[in-house]
C-alpha cells in the first residue's frame, strides 16, 4: 500500500535513491517516511512512524535543507538530501552507516 520510487544506484548497490511526492509515504526497515513539503527552499518536514513502536504517532521533523545534503541520521538510518521542492523531496538512503 505505500509507495515511492526507489532506485539502487548502479555503482555503489549500498544506497538507494527514494522520491516522495508530499503526503506520500515509504517504509524502510521497521520505519514510515512520510514526505509534508517545504515552507520555503530552507526547511522541509517529514513525519517519522517507528512501526514497532507506534504505529498511530509520528515523530515530526523539521530538517535545515543546508545541513541535511551533508547527511542526517532518523529513527537509525542515515539519509542524505538531494533535493527538496514544495511538492518532492529526493532522498539517499545509506545502507551501511555513514554518520
């Protein structure tokens, strides 16, 4: 039932790439990503449901855009910002820990 666009990239299999438009939604692991846009160019937010925590509760996250293209680590998986648009947000997903 949740779906994005998720690309391996062909040289370096240990990150994938994932696109979310706003209100949609990925699952990594044992996590609920769900993209709620940018304000401005600056910040964009995300939702975070833990699923073997609480299902029903997201973590809201705010996210500085500047600090999140070097890498940011949510409920333990290390994300890397690509780019965030008012409607699409283009994410690295690290499979082996970076930060």
């Amino acid at each position: 039932p949740y779906w994005a666009d998720k690309r391996f990239d062909t040289v370096n299999p240990d990150k994938e790439k994932i696109m979310l438009s706003k209100g949609e939604a990925t699952i990594i692991d044992d996590i609920k990503i769900i993209y709620r846009g940018s304000d401005n160019r600056s910040q964009f937010h995300l939702d975070v449901f833990v699923l073997n925590f609480d299902r029903e509760m997201p973590f809201v996250h705010t996210i500085d855009v500047d600090k999140a293209k070097k890498g940011f680590r949510i409920a333990g998986k290390d994300l890397q910002l690509i780019s965030a648009r008012k409607h699409r947000v283009h994410l690295w997903h690290h499979k082996k820990r970076l930060f």
